[in-house]
C-alpha cells in the first residue's frame, strides 16, 4: 500500500441549509488504499461522500484532491479530477441500455485501464446484458451497471455508498470480491458501509462516524469490536 497521500479532508463542517450535518471531520485516503465509513443511519456518512463529490459546496480548503484544493468545484469538475461516486439507489437511467449507461460514464475520456471490455470482464452478467434497458435488470446487476459507470471514468478515486443495501448476501459478496481487483488496477477506494462485518473485511482503515462527528478511527487491528460498536451506536 503506498503513503502517498491522496485526499485530505479538513475540519469539514457540511450544511443542509440551516442543518448542520458534519462538524469539524477530518479523514485521509493514502494512495491505493481502502478506507471504509460506517455509522447508524442519520451518521452523515453520505453528506461526506456528496461533499467529496462537490454535491454539497464547502470552502475550498476543507477537501484537498492531491494537495489541490477541490472543496469549492462543482461536481462536474472534481469527476475531471478522477473523483467518481456509486451512488445509494444506482442511479442509473433507466430507459437506456447496460452499454449507453456504460458509455455515459466513460465521456470525460480519462486516460487509464478501464474501457467497455475491462468493465465486461470483471462484471460478466453485464457483459451478457450488455442491450438490455437499466430498468430489466436485478438490483444486483443495477449495482454492478453502477459501478461500471463510476469506472469507466478512470478515477483515480472511487466513493461507494451503501453498496451492499437491498441486496442478497451472494451478490454482496461478489460486489465485495471485485474491490481489490478495482484498487489493483491503480484506484483508491472510501466505501460507505453500514455492515461492519463486510467494512472491517476491506478496509486497510475505518472511520466511524456519529450524528456527524467522528466517533472512531484506525486500522481494524487497533480497536476492539465492542470499542467500535460503541462507537457506531454510541453510550448505552
């Protein structure tokens, strides 16, 4: 695993409006590494996400994308970074087949490994479903689409929220094999996780969050599964 580091987050404070959602966050993402974000429902695991993706604007100073301050770019702009998020619900566009919502995440033509084929390869029921429309396939295959997307955009950084949500065990685990194969292939990975089971498994480090604040953090090695189930629910 490289120390380079790759995305800074500071003292983020991300609002709703008059709601305050996040206070004071700090997180960091090494080169190629895997950091996992749990928390209970409510934690603000997906308004820090959405504030990676410049979905919700902060201070440009607050989100740092390889020393380069980002917290301030509208969405658009952070993708051309090689930020891309798998959204909770997919997202997908349901009128169109597997292979145009493919193609729809690949039109920043960001130079890197991933293309139609690579994506087909490590998801092989897209491959077979390649003309089918978004809205006939399984939630399974819809996460699978998703990521596909977020990948054909050759990011160098990877959000994933909540994959796992909604669907059966074997599909997560299949979901879940395909990470180290992604960061591999040169992407960082923050995945948004509320199984701790499955979080703990992937990630090189966990952050818990809790009602916006940040509970816990470390190697998963470092503190015990009752420490952080306390910190993922809070005191009794």
């Amino acid at each position: 695993m490289a120390t380079d580091r790759l995305l800074e987050v500071n003292a983020l404070d991300s609002r709703y409006g008059a709601l305050q959602a996040l206070f004071a966050v700090d997180l960091r993402v090494a080169e190629g590494e895997t950091v996992a974000i749990v928390g209970a429902n409510g934690a603000g695991k997906s308004t820090l996400l959405k504030s990676i993706m410049g979905l919700i604007a902060n201070r440009a100073d607050q989100i740092r994308l390889r020393g380069q301050p980002i917290g301030d770019l509208p969405a658009y702009r952070i993708a051309l970074l090689g930020v891309t998020l798998v959204p909770e619900g997919r997202r997908l566009f349901p009128s169109l087949s597997v292979e145009e919502n493919l193609l729809l995440g690949g039109r920043m033509k960001r130079p890197g490994t991933w293309s139609l084929g690579a994506v087909y390869t490590l998801f092989p029921a897209l491959r077979e479903r390649r003309y089918h429309r978004a809205q006939a396939l399984s939630g399974g295959q819809r996460q699978m689409a998703a990521f596909g997307r977020a990948l054909m955009a050759n990011p160098c950084l990877l959000l994933i929220d909540e994959a796992s949500l909604g669907l059966a065990p074997l599909v997560v685990k299949d979901l879940y094999a395909a990470l180290p194969r992604i960061r591999a292939a040169g992407t960082s990975l923050v995945v948004v996780e509320q199984d701790l089971t499955q979080a703990l498994g992937i990630s090189d480090r966990v952050y818990c969050l809790q009602e916006g604040r940040v509970a816990l953090h470390g190697r998963p090695a470092e503190f015990s599964r009752a420490a952080l189930s306390q910190a993922y629910f809070g005191a009794a």
